[in-house]
C-alpha cells in the first residue's frame, strides 16, 4: 500500500475513534445526569430520543408502542433479543450505522471513478476519499445526529445513500440488474418505513431523472422549467386538496403543518416564510426563499441566537463555497455525479415544502448534503489533479502497462 493509502486508513480510523469517543461521552454525561444516557439536552427539554427510547422499552417488554417509524420496533428488538436494556446499545447501534454511511460513501466515489471519463486516470481517488473524511470530520449537524442522542436520521442518511448507489448501478453500469433492482426495492421499503418522503424524494428524483433524459432526445430541454412551474400552479390552483400517494398527504395539509409552527408552536429559529398564499406568484416567492434557506440556511437576516450564528458560520458559509466551486467546475462534473446531485436537490426541495425551522433544516437536509459533498470531495480533488497535471500523466503510464501505446 502507498503512502496515500496508509494516510487514507489512518484519517479513517481517526475519525471513527472520534465519532465512538464523543457518543461515548455523551452517554456517560447524559447517564450522570439522571437521563439513562439518551442526551443531555442542550437544547432544552427531552427530544426524539427519549420518545424513542420509551417506546424501545415498551417493545422490549412486550407491550403496546407508539411507531411512527420502523425505528423504535428495530431498537427495541436489539433490547429484547440482546437483553441489554441500556441506551448504549442502541448507541453503538447507531454509530454501526455511521461507520456504514462512511464505508458507502467512500464507496460511492470508488464508483465515480470507474465510471469516469478515462482521461482523468484515478490518481485523485485517494485524496477525494480523505477530503470526505475530513468534511464529515467537521460537520457539525452530522456530529450531532449521531452522537448527541439516539436519533434515527443517521440510518435515513445511509439508506438513501445505499438506494442512490444501487440506482446508479442499474441505470449507469447495467450489470447485475436483476439483483440490484431487489436490493433497490428493499432499501426503499426500508427508506420507506424509516421517513415516508424520503421514498417519494427519491422516486420523484428517478422520474425526473428520465423525464429529463427523454426531453434532451427532443433536444428541447430549456422548455422544462417552464412545463414543471405550469403543472405545479395548476396543482396549487385547483388540487391542493389531493392526498399524495405514499406521504398520503395533500399540500394543503402540509402548508397547514407548516403554517402550525409558524403561528401556534413557533421555535426559536423559524425562517417566518409563510407558504400558504393567496396567488402562485407569492407562492413561488416564498418557496424560492424557503428552498434557499433550507439548503443554506441561517441566511444572515435568520440570526437570532448563538446556536444560528454557529451555524452560520460553520455550515452556511462552507456549503456556499462549496456550491460556487461546484458550478465553476461544472464542466468536469460528470453525468452520473448530475444525478447524484438531482437526488440532493430535490430532496431539498420537498423539505423546503414542509419546512419552517433552521434547527430543522440543519437536520433534514444532511441527506441532501451528504450527497453533495461526495460529489464535492470528487470534484475538488480531480481538479486539483489537474491542475498539477498529474491525471493525464499517471493515465499515460497505466495505458503504458496495459500495452495500448506499445
């Protein structure tokens, strides 16, 4: 192995023993605290966690729960069948489920790099790896929806990561198909059961995926922003009131939910964009405000605490320069690597919908995030190749052995 990737293995094993040292920590100050390990709430009160936990300690003793996910039913068999009733086990449950997320990521760019344009060679591969492990090293939502408490969202991160991975295979490498198409279907039975709008995030994105490849065939594609912006006023304007399959919710109740905490149960970070307009126009106005801030936000005018100013500036402004680098590189951004960023974008674009919360969003939005920052750490690290002209030189001496210049 060479240096690079004995430098790849070690940043790995780091940010691991990180990610263990800190659920670790937080289990035995939550534990002193008289909380039995699940969180120390600092952000107030008792939060998902602890509803988690109950209903974990409800299965686990064999009496009724409230599920609204699969989540509490997994966790609390892992308590049944291994007898353990401490929260820790579903700690380590849950960073099991991190060090998968890793792995799979750092899958995800080995798969970019076989399908990559054969000019770029694969001497970035090793430095796109441990930029990835640097970012998710330093990211502070994603640090703290696997370590503060025993949240689900770390497996709902994995699972759509898993399920884009597996539609890739199928729609770019072809192989296998049969068996990809079975696992595809059971991680979305499973995305479905963890977040029932992830499942219609990521169909919506598949569907979009191939509308859009049909519309490029008729070599008319500008006409499509116009044609979605159509049928979705003609949906606000005459089917609010229609009940989407799988999330089994109209938009009117949705704008409802929004517009509850906003007025009624208000948080202490709420953007205050209210979607429910008169007019489409407006509609479009707000929503746009709400895309952007669910992707970036704080924006600067959504600081109103310590906890948004930290995130302002150790996520706001990051992903900003991390978008701008995107588009100015977007010329060796390749087609598989579009896909993996139109599952981040529409996935931002349904919570946008439902959304009100900078906390929220901060939480929500990881999947989308996650997928663009291995799009990111590919892209950077391809361009800094070359940029040192290094690419070119090492796909020179490969096809050198392979004896196609000979």
């Amino acid at each position: 192995m060479n240096k690079k990737g004995i430098l790849f293995l070690t940043i790995q094993q780091f940010v691991f023993l990180v990610y263990f040292m800190l659920t670790t920590t937080i289990f035995l100050i939550a534990l002193s605290n008289g909380n039995e390990g699940v969180s120390i709430r600092i952000f107030g009160g008792g939060d998902d966690g602890y509803f988690y936990w109950e209903q974990a300690k409800n299965i686990a003793a064999g009496r009724d729960a409230i599920l609204t996910s699969i989540y509490p039913l997994i966790i609390g068999y892992i308590v049944k069948i291994t007898g353990i009733e401490s929260v820790y086990i579903i700690r380590l449950f849950n960073f099991f489920g991190f060090v998968l997320l890793v792995l799979f990521s750092i899958y995800l760019i080995k798969l970019f790099s076989k399908l990559e344009d054969k000019k770029f060679g694969l001497h970035w591969v090793y430095d796109a790896k441990i930029v990835l492990l640097i970012i998710f090293l330093l990211y502070p939502s994603l640090q703290i929806q696997v370590n503060l408490s025993i949240y689900r969202d770390v497996w709902i991160y994995l699972i759509y990561l898993l399920s884009t991975i597996l539609s890739m295979k199928i729609i770019f490498i072809g192989s296998n198909r049969v068996l990809n198409f079975l696992l595809l279907l059971l991680t979305l039975w499973l995305l479905g059961e963890f977040r029932t709008y992830s499942l219609l995030s990521f169909l919506l994105t598949v569907a979009f995926y191939f509308f859009y490849k049909w519309t490029k065939k008729l070599k008319k594609p500008s006409f499509i922003p116009i044609l979605l912006i159509l049928l979705f006023g003609i949906y606000y304007k005459f089917f609010m009131d229609y009940q989407v399959p799988i999330v089994n919710m109209s938009l009117k109740q949705v704008l409802n939910y929004r517009n509850y905490f906003l007025t009624i149960a208000p948080g202490g970070s709420q953007m205050e964009i209210n979607l429910d307009q008169p007019s489409f126009t407006l509609f479009i106005i707000n929503y746009i405000h709400s895309y952007v801030g669910n992707l970036l936000g704080p924006l600067p005018w959504h600081i109103r605490n310590t906890s948004t100013l930290f995130a302002f500036f150790t996520e706001t402004i990051p992903m900003l320069l991390i978008l701008i680098f995107l588009w100015n590189k977007r010329g060796i951004i390749t087609k598989v690597q579009e896909y993996v960023l139109l599952h981040a974008f529409i996935w931002i674009g349904l919570i946008a919908v439902s959304n009100d919360n900078i906390g929220a969003a901060t939480r929500l939005r990881a999947v989308g995030w996650i997928l663009i920052l291995i799009v990111f750490a590919s892209v950077f690290s391809k361009s800094r190749c070359i940029k040192k002209k290094r690419c070119i030189d090492q796909n020179l001496i490969l096809e050198k052995k392979e004896g196609l210049l000979g």
